[in-house]
C-alpha cells in the first residue's frame, strides 16, 4: 500500500486512473502480461469490461467507487471468470464500503473458489 500511496502522490491522473495505471505498472515489473480495458467473454456471452488482468498469474482487478449494489457486476464477472484471484479496489469514503463487500464476498458460496483481496485504496487499508 505504501507505494499506491507514493505513486498516488506523483501522479496527475485521476483518482480512478492513477490506481489502475499503478497496478499496471506493477504487473509489468514483474514481468506480467497485462491486460486493460478488456472485454469478458465466456460462450459468446459478454459480462463487460474489466478493468485489468494480469494474464499468466491469472488475477483480475476491478474498481468500484460507487454505490454498493454497483458491486454485484464486478462479482458476477468474478463468478464468471473464475480467476485465481480478484483483486477489488474500493474507497472507504464511498457507499461501496470495503467492510461490507467483504462480508458479501464471505456469504456467496459461489465466490468460495476466488481468493479475494479487498483493498480501500482511499484510506490505503486491505480487507
């Protein structure tokens, strides 16, 4: 977290942007193929967007600043995709609260396969 918060201090961007761009970066450091902006499609069914994905370890990132039902899309594209893990970057200062979308992803079943990190890249906290 320390250094999405020196990174966060550097950078121009947006709030949104910087975060994601920071995780980018980080999955290039490491050597990752990364992915950002791409569709999720299973059996010619599009669930949307994601916001990035690092191929070979098989991570996906999602971000979500908004109201706590927005959540479920990501969720349902987390469900879909089946990655080993998702990555969910929420701010604390919104009705997307972290505490609470833990306590969801621990209550769906459907989610037990996914190891989820749950991060609130405003108050720079992991659930």
């Amino acid at each position: 977290m320390e250094g999405l918060r020196e990174h966060m201090k550097s950078t121009d961007l947006k709030f949104r942007e910087a975060i994601l761009e920071y995780y980018r970066k980080l999955g290039e450091k490491q050597g990752f193929t990364v992915v950002q902006g791409s569709s999720a499609i299973r059996k010619a069914v599009n669930f949307g967007k994601l916001d990035l994905a690092w191929v070979e370890p098989n991570i996906v990132f999602t971000s979500e600043f908004g109201l706590l039902d927005d959540i479920y899309k990501h969720l349902w594209r987390v469900m879909v995709l089946k990655p080993c893990i998702a990555v969910l970057l929420l701010s604390g200062n919104s009705r997307c609260n972290p505490g609470r979308v833990k306590e969801i992803v621990e209550k769906t079943e459907e989610l037990n396969d996914v190891e989820f990190i749950i991060l609130d890249v405003s108050n720079y906290k992991a659930f």
